[in-house]
C-alpha cells in the first residue's frame, strides 16, 4: 500500500452531455418506424428498448438525422467537430474545479473508440484548451467501455512517474454516428436501445503537484491507490468493431452478463488483496453500467445489494451507455453524493473490448 499523502490524487472530475435529448420512448418509436416490415422492426425485438433501464439519452445530431444513410466519411467528420466541443465542455470544467488553467497541465490522454482522426483529437483539444506547445499528448484508441477506467488507470501511471504533473484525462464517445441504417443484425438494434454520446475530464494530480496546489475547491482527494487489467484468453469476440466500406459495425455477445457473474469476482479479488482489502470490506462502487443484466450480474458476482449500484443505475437511466466515460459519470455522481468517509476505498470498475476488465482503487483522503 502507498503511505497516506504519497499517491497521485484525482483532483477534479466533470462531465458533460451534447444538446440533443430523446426520451427512451421516442428512441424506440423512432426506430420501430426505420425497422418497420423486418424481423429487426416486429414488437418481440423491440422490447428489448423497454427492458433496458432507460429513460433518456442524448446525441449529438437531432433523432431525424438517424433516418437517414449517410456515408462514414460524413460520420466520421461529424466525429472530429462534436468530439472536440463535447470534450473541451467537460475539460474546461474539470480543469476549473480543480482550480488550474489548462497552461499548469503537463499531459492529456485521450481516449475514445468512435472515430478516428490523423493529428488525433488530443492535439486538436490541448490546441483548443490553450495548453503548453511542451504539454506530453496520449492517445488512447479501442479500448471502448472499458476506456474511462483504464484511462484514469494510464493518468495515475504518469502522475505518479512524475510527481510535480498535473495530468487531464478526456473521454468522449459519439456511439450514435456509428448506427448504420442498412444494417440489419439484431446487434444493431440491441445497440440503438442501448448506446449514446456523452464526454467526461479528470484532472489528476502527482502528490507534489497536489500539495503545492493546495485546496483546489472541489474537495474530492480521492487518493489512486493502484490499478489492474485482466485481458481474458479466447475473448476478442465477445464485444468490438467489425469494419467495413460503410464503417464500424457493433459487435457484443448476449454472453456478456453470464461472463460477468463467473470470471469478474476471481480477477477482481487478486487485485483487492494486494492491497489488504476484500470483497467482505465496504468498498464504494463506481461500475460501468453497461445494461441492466449486467448491473445485475455485477452485484451478483460481488456479493452486493442492488442499493449498492444506486449511482450506476441511475446514470444508464439518464443517459444510458456512452462507452467509455460512462464510469466517469457514475463516479462523478458518487463523489457528489458525499457518501464516501475519509479513509473509505472507492473501485472504479468498467468491462470492454478484449474481452477486458479495468480496476482503479482509490480511496478518500483523511
């Protein structure tokens, strides 16, 4: 374990939502409507919009635009501008609650899964930001909704190699320029149930920078204790991409939650015992809500009350699956609770492509 104070410190954490807003309803009217006539469209299939534990989502082009085919080329330029305005949104307010500007950061990663872009996004945000011309850039590209989680993982490995930097970490996701109309595959519209667009920022900070900073206003000292992957054999299949001349196809197994219940306990148990904790002790939860059945599978496979997801559950009811910083919401929002006492381990959680787990322990503190 770290002794108290030695650790890189999450210093602030903030997120942020594009303007276009559809409640679950409209979503699934929507694309009953697109769908109409196919196996893709009858009422069996479409349940699954009401089973989904959602109740809002937002993206970042108006639902009409969805009934449309539009070429990836287009997809993928409305990818660069909104990702770029959707990620400084959620960095400028990060970067003011930990009481900095963007010229005291010393590193940006970047991470994201639903566009590609050649100088990529992070030079593009820290440009927009008015960071250093000598701010160190990191892109991070496939991870999905494990993104946000591994993440926070790589800016706490760079604050604590170089403990006088100020690291910012972005993640933003626009998984609905990925929809393809033409797509038929019950995949899609589990998909379109499912996903939305969203961007969160962390601001972490290596104990000598945080203890020359001070205060910074938010009160969050969430000390970053460590972190951990699991890279599963016999898994690239279960959740990705498959690319085509149209553009990026989901792909996810409706395994995901039984894969859950049986292999994410014996991996997270290592980890938490490295560092003297066990499932047994009262730990915090930030997990990725990526559905419903797998918020349920998590509690089952940890041994925790639905109660204990509260925050997870109702991030996915408000906004639903936005990939990779999805985490980050539900973190925000239970370090907002103020439920966290000093001393008190907090985990954040995200499973994604690979098939993978990201673990980052925290905890508040003294």
């Amino acid at each position: 374990m770290i002794a108290p104070g030695g650790a890189p410190r999450l210093a602030a954490i903030a997120s942020a939502v594009p303007a276009h807003a559809a409640s679950q309803a409209e979503a699934r009217a929507l694309v009953a409507r697109m769908f109409r006539g196919s196996e893709v469209g009858s009422e069996r299939l479409l349940a699954v919009f009401d089973h989904s534990g959602i109740e809002r989502r937002h993206f970042c082009m108006p639902l009409e635009w969805y009934t449309h085919g539009h070429a990836f080329e287009e997809q993928n330029a409305l990818y660069v501008e909104h990702a770029l305005a959707l990620g400084r949104e959620a960095a400028e307010r990060a970067i003011a609650r930990a009481g900095l500007s963007p010229r005291e950061l010393d590193h940006v990663v970047y991470v994201s899964t639903t566009g590609i872009a050649t100088p990529s996004l992070d030079a593009r945000l820290s440009l927009a930001l008015g960071c250093r011309q000598d701010c160190r850039r990191t892109p991070l590209w496939g991870l999905g909704c494990a993104g946000g989680a591994a993440g926070l993982a790589r800016a706490r490995d760079l604050a604590l190699a170089e403990p006088g930097a100020r690291v910012l970490l972005v993640a933003v996701e626009l998984c609905s320029l990925t929809f393809r109309l033409e797509d038929m595959d019950k995949r899609n519209l589990v998909a379109t149930s499912l996903f939305a667009d969203g961007a969160a920022a962390a601001v972490v900070e290596g104990p000598r920078a945080y203890h020359a900073n001070g205060s910074n206003g938010s009160n969050v000292a969430i000390e970053l204790l460590g972190s951990h992957s699991t890279l599963w054999p016999d898994t690239i299949g279960m959740m990705g991409w498959t690319v085509t001349g149209q553009g990026l196809h989901v792909v996810f197994s409706r395994d995901i939650p039984s894969f859950v219940r049986e292999r994410v306990r014996p991996s997270l148990e290592g980890f938490l015992s490295a560092h003297g904790l066990s499932l047994d002790d009262a730990i915090h939860v930030a997990a990725h809500p990526g559905g419903a059945k797998v918020l349920e599978a998590y509690a089952e496979a940890l041994g925790r009350p639905a109660a204990a997801f509260v925050h997870a559950r109702e991030v996915l009811r408000e906004h639903g699956n936005m990939s990779s910083p999805t985490c980050l919401f539900v973190l925000e929002r239970l370090i907002a609770s103020g439920e966290i006492g000093p001393g008190e381990p907090v985990l954040v959680s995200a499973l994604g492509p690979g098939f993978a787990a990201e673990y980052v322990l925290g905890r508040r503190a003294a």
